[in-house]
C-alpha cells in the first residue's frame, strides 16, 4: 500500500488479531499515552492493559484499554490505538464503550 492510500485509509484495527510484538518503542509509547490527556474534560482518565504490535500496513501500532473516571462500562472497552502516519505525525483513535475483547485476553 502506498503512503497515500495509507494517508487516505481510517485507521488501524481496534483489535491486534494476529499482529506481532513490535520492537520496544518508549517514546512511541509515551507519545500515545500522553494523547489520552486529550480526553481530560471526560473525567479521570486511567490507562490499563497496552500492547504494541507490528501491523503490516501501519506499522508500530499501540493499543491501551482505558477506564474513565474509574468506572469499567460492564462488557464494553473503552480503547485508545495509536500510530505513525506517513508524514511521522502521531494519528490516534480514540473507542469509547465498544463490544471489543479486552487487550490480554487471549
């Protein structure tokens, strides 16, 4: 896939399937976790269970279950995923109260 077909798709999956560990990445991972302060007004924001994997299409790609205001919606996730987009910009998408498998349940 091309950088522009890249530019012009969504976003990754929600779920990480089948994808591989992805290399060690701290600051990829901080750069991720600090974009969940973008949802600050919605409460208390607390980061859980991440994983970051190689996606063939997009890359590294980090995934964080997270609770707002400390309170789990019973059977939904909540799930920010994040990735560097063509241009090394950092692209996020932010799931809120999906019917997703928690990260680590497999």
């Amino acid at each position: 896939m091309s950088n522009h077909e890249i530019e012009d798709a969504d976003f990754p999956p929600m779920s990480p399937g089948d994808e591989p560990p992805a290399p060690d990445d701290q600051k990829f991972v901080a750069d991720c976790l600090a974009s969940l302060g973008m949802l600050g007004g919605l409460g208390e924001i607390t980061a859980g269970v991440h994983s970051l994997t190689e996606n063939q299409t997009w890359g590294p790609v980090f995934r964080v279950d997270y609770t707002m205001n400390q309170a789990p919606s019973p059977g939904l996730i909540n799930r920010l995923v994040g990735w560097r987009r063509p241009n090394g910009s950092l692209g996020t998408m932010f799931a809120i109260g999906q019917d997703l498998p928690p990260l680590g349940a497999g």
